[in-house]
C-alpha cells in the first residue's frame, strides 16, 4: 500500500503523548529564552501544527486566548479532548498550515518541533508565512523552530526506538540529496493481545537555508527576522550540534 508521507500522522498521534515527552523541557527553555518578554502581554495567540495541544494548552493556562491548528484528524481530536479534560478554552481547528485562516487575528502564531519542515515542498514555505502573516495583527509574532539540512545529514541516518508497556517504535532515516529531504521509516509494533502488530508510517521534511527563510519572511510581510540555534536548550542531547536546529522569531511588519 502506497504511504503518503507525513498525512496520516496516525499512529505517530494516537501515541505521541505517551512516546514523545523528552523533547518538553528543551522546548519549554526555549520558548523560555526567545517569548519570555512577550508572553505575559499577549492576549491571543495560534499553535500552528499543534498536536496534541500541549503548548496551546500552557498557553490557556496563562490565560491567553488560544487556537491550536493541526491537519491529522486524530491530532485535533486528542487536543480537544485533553483541552476538555483541563477544563481550558482551546479551540481547536482542523487545517493545512499553507492556508488556514483564524476567526480573528492573533498576537503570536507558534510553530513548534520542527512542524514547519513537514510541508511537501520547499516552496510550501513562502505559503505558510503569507496564512501565518494573515493570520496575525499588526506587530504581531510568529515563532518557529526548523531542521535544517545538518539534521538529516547527521541525525536522521541513525537509528531510535523507545518502547514503552504495549507499544515499541523504531526510526531510521537519512538524507535525500536529490530531493533535497529529510525523510524517516516509523517501524510500530503495538500489542494486541498475545499478538503484535506491525504498522509503518512514513516522515519526510524539507530543509531550509537560514537565507532562504529570511527571504520568504521579508516576502511575505516580516520586517524583523531573529535566530537561534538550538544547542544551547537541547544540553542533554549530545545528538544536537551546532547548525542543526535554528529557532525564529518573526515580527509582523506594524
Ligand atoms: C512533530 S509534530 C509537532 C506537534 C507539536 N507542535 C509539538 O510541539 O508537539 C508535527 C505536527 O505537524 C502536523 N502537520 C503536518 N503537516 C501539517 C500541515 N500541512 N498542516 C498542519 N499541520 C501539519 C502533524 O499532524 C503533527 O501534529
């Protein structure tokens, strides 16, 4: 059966809160570092590609007004439920980053653990920065963290698995010079009874260069363009180098 890569996100959403915790407090550090002025004077924001809804809902917690946005069925679904079972406004809508629309406009668009990179072409790029610019007001702020092409030349060809109590995963991956992608086989194995079950999906993720993002940003309507590489929030993930994650921050011209 022919895989569509990154559409499901089916299985790697049903179990994604139970296999991808360690990511958190690298994520949080630099959220920390990068929003920690302007967070406590934002009334609403969007977390573009949000999952399960995890941000969003710290997001609500501080009392912002808050949108998740997420193409996988099942990735809105579990964020509407955990939004539920918190008790926190989120609305949550089902959507393509390259052209969603928000009811009203925010302060800050957020898009984090390397979402962006899942778009199917490297064009794709100067689409969602024009929906995320429309998406915000005025000075608003868009905040995203990518691979780039290091990772996949670095990284990706490695092989991880993490298995926990009825559910075990393996990825292995590399760098297609020639399409000039990330890509990486989800090898799952889920218990089912005395049986397990094999399932696989498939990630594949474009790369940018710092230059070519700062390009479409400027295109598309951002005036201020900062980076950061991400070693110094990934201190206990010696597979994070220099040049392999960069995270933005982008100002929506006033
Ligand atoms: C690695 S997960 C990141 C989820 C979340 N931002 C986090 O920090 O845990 C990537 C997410 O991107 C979503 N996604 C992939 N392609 C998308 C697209 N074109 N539009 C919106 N969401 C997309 C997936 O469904 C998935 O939830």
């Amino acid at each position: 059966m022919p895989t569509i890569a990154n559409r499901p996100y089916k299985w790697l959403a049903e179990y994604y809160d139970q296999l991808f915790t360690f990511h958190l407090p690298c994520f949080e550090a630099a959220r920390q570092r990068v929003l920690g002025d302007l967070l406590p004077r934002l009334d609403s924001a969007c977390d573009l590609a949000c999952g399960t809804g995890t941000t969003a809902l710290l997001l609500a917690r501080r009392g912002i007004k808050m949108y998740g946005v997420d193409l996988s069925a099942v990735m809105c679904r579990l964020a509407r439920l955990k939004a539920h079972r918190a008790g926190l406004p989120l609305r949550v809508i089902r959507a393509d980053m390259r052209n969603f629309r928000l009811p009203a406009p925010v302060g800050l668009v957020l898009c984090e653990f390397d979402a962006l990179n899942h778009v199917m072409r490297k064009a794709d790029l100067r689409r969602v920065a024009g929906a995320v610019a429309g998406a915000l007001e005025p000075g608003g702020y868009f905040y995203f963290d990518v691979n780039n092409r290091r990772a996949f030349e670095t990284i990706w060809p490695g092989c991880w698995w993490i298995e926990k109590p009825g559910v075990a995963l393996v990825m292995h991956g590399g760098y297609d010079r020639k399409r000039d992608k990330g890509w990486s086989d989800v090898e799952w194995f889920l218990r089912d009874g005395k049986r397990w079950r094999r399932h696989h999906e498939r990630i594949e993720q474009v790369a940018w260069t710092g230059a070519e993002v700062r390009r479409t940003l400027r295109d598309a309507g951002f005036d201020r363009v900062q980076a950061w590489d991400a070693t110094p929030f990934f201190k206990n993930d010696p597979k994070i180098s220099p040049g392999c994650r960069t995270f933005y921050l982008a100002r929506k011209r006033a």
